[in-house]
C-alpha cells in the first residue's frame, strides 16, 4: 500500500466517524443550518458596519479585497483544482453507500478541494490580518466561524475531512497573499499612523 492510499484509507474512516458515527438529529439541524448562506449574511453585514464605522477611509479598500479573495479561492478551487483533481464526493462512491445518509443533496461530482473551506478560510484569514493591520485587534473567533463551516461539509456528507483540510490550507495561503497586498495599499506615505504590518514569521 503507498501512501496515497493509506491517506485515502484514513480519509475514509474519519469521514465514516464524523457523517455517521457521530449522526444524530440536533447535529443535523445545526449543520444544515449553518450550511444556509443567508445565515451568514448578518456577518457580513457587521464586518461592513464595523470597517465603515471605524476605519471609514480605508473601506473600500477592504470591502474590495474582500470580494476579490473569495473571488479567486472560489474560482480556483471550483473551476481549476476539483477539475485537476477529479475526486469523486464521498455520495458518489459506492464503498461508502451503505453509510451515506443523504440528509442534503450530492451536488456536483468532485469533491476535492472543498471550495467552501477555501472560501471560508480565504476570508477569515484576510479578515483576520485586515482586521490587525488596521487596527491591532486580532479576532480569532473568525477561525472558528471558517473551521466549524468546514466540518459542517463532512458532517452533511459533501466532503471527506482532506478536502475541508487542503480547501482550508489553499484559502489561508490565499488570505495572507491578500492581507499582504491590502497591507502594502494601505501603508502608503500618506497613510494615518497605526498602520501595522502582517507578521511574516
């Protein structure tokens, strides 16, 4: 066995542990609960409400950054990686059809990366070090918003946990490449003070 396959094993069994193992109606509902893109939209709405309340000068700058991320992890790993990568979802494959619970509907053929994960992931860490350049604050509560909707993918059965982790991986990579950019747009000679730099290490 090579090590692609016994990752792909493992990749097997957590998703088996977290679908079905760990099945039961509360989890249900909140997972497809938070799933529901209109119940994100309240904190979209705060991130704009708060960057034009307190950092009115720069937010359209951040407001664009923001689309342009979400933007390119979404374009990337929808259009791009899941057609390089061609993995199946864990509801097309026929090992794992006697575990599927079919709570939500298959969607699209392949699985991997998850764009949710990167999407998620793409924003909280350009919101994170926006957020910090800015202002100094770190929010740390956006990397349980970006994880807990990552494993609502697995748990509603639409991604095994290395597609949510590598979707994950790709949109934090993408979210530093944009903090760095929105931090070099920002910083320019006539910026106000407080203006604070991404940490590189």
């Amino acid at each position: 066995m090579d090590v692609l396959q016994w990752l792909d094993g493992v990749d097997k069994q957590l998703f088996t542990f977290v679908h079905h193992s760990l099945a039961n109606n509360f989890l249900d509902a909140i997972m497809l609960f938070l799933r529901n893109p209109p119940v994100w939209v309240p904190l979209y709405c705060f991130m704009v409400y708060w960057i034009i309340r307190y950092h009115k000068k720069y937010a359209w700058k951040f407001i664009a950054v923001s689309i342009i991320t979400v933007a390119f992890t979404d374009y990337m790993s929808a259009s791009v990686l899941k057609e390089i990568f061609e993995r199946p979802r864990p509801c097309y494959s026929p090992a794992l059809q006697p575990i599927i619970r079919n709570i939500i509907g298959c969607g699209g053929v392949y699985s991997f990366p998850s764009s949710h994960a990167a999407n998620h992931f793409g924003m909280a860490t350009f919101w994170f070090w926006g957020i910090f350049i800015l202002s100094g604050k770190k929010w740390h509560w956006l990397w349980f918003w970006a994880a807990i909707i990552c494993f609502a993918q697995v748990y509603v059965g639409k991604h095994y946990p290395f597609d949510v982790l590598c979707g994950g991986i790709f949109g934090w990579l993408s979210g530093i490449v944009s903090a760095k950019l929105f931090e070099k747009w920002v910083a320019a000679p006539s910026a106000e003070p407080g203006i604070k730099p991404v940490p590189t290490e």
